[in-house]
C-alpha cells in the first residue's frame, strides 16, 4: 500500500478482529461505523505493545444503542447530552482499531476505511 492510498476495510466481524497497520507505516481513519442491527458490538482503539488487551472504547455499546458512526462525545454516565464525531485517529503497529463484539449476523457490517499517511 502507497503512502496515500485509501483502503476500505469491511473484514472486521468477529470479537478481537483488528486493523493493524505494517512496521513503519501510519494510517488516519476516515470513516469507521457498525450498523444498527449489531447493538453488542463497539470499535476500540487498542494498545498492542504496552498492556495487552487495554483499549479505548469509541461509541456506546448496549442494547438501547443501535449501532455507532464514529466517536462518542461527552461523558455518557450523565444527564449531559451527548454526540458522535468522526475523531482523528491515527494507527500504526502499535495502535489497532479492534472490533469489540461480534456482529450480530452475516447481514450486518463493520465499515471503516483509512488512508496511509506515512
């Protein structure tokens, strides 16, 4: 993959799957969601070097919560509104966008797509 090349990505299904990118290479997020049907599943950011298994959690999960498109904002444990955004979010073989949860069936779609940047 070239340094500017986009790369669209609907291969994350089951629990743990992930996009890492090559040893010295760098990519941005552009998009990333789960559809509606998937309620138990959630993108994260994870750690791949430091502390396995740590990760950031980038949307509500649960059963009230019907698929996600980006990034929560806000603090969700509150009365506070809150939103989604597409967040910038760089990876690189140490950070990996990991899917948490599988999809709920085959007719459901994880979809992210990504830039190589460096």
């Amino acid at each position: 993959m070239a340094v500017g090349s986009i790369t669209v990505d609907t291969s994350l299904r089951a629990h743990g799957d992930s996009i890492t990118m090559s040893s010295g290479q760098v990519g941005k997020l552009l998009f990333y969601g789960v559809t509606a049907n998937s309620t138990n599943s959630v993108l994260t950011v994870v750690d791949n070097t430091v502390t396995s298994g740590a990760e950031i959690v980038l949307s509500i999960k649960g059963a009230s919560d019907n698929g996600s498109i980006g990034t929560t904002l806000g603090c969700t444990t509150s009365t506070d509104t809150v939103t989604s955004a597409m967040v910038p979010i760089y990876l690189d073989d140490s950070v990996s966008l990991r899917l948490n949860g599988a999809l709920a069936s085959t007719g459901d779609m994880c979809y992210v797509n990504y830039v190589r940047v460096e």
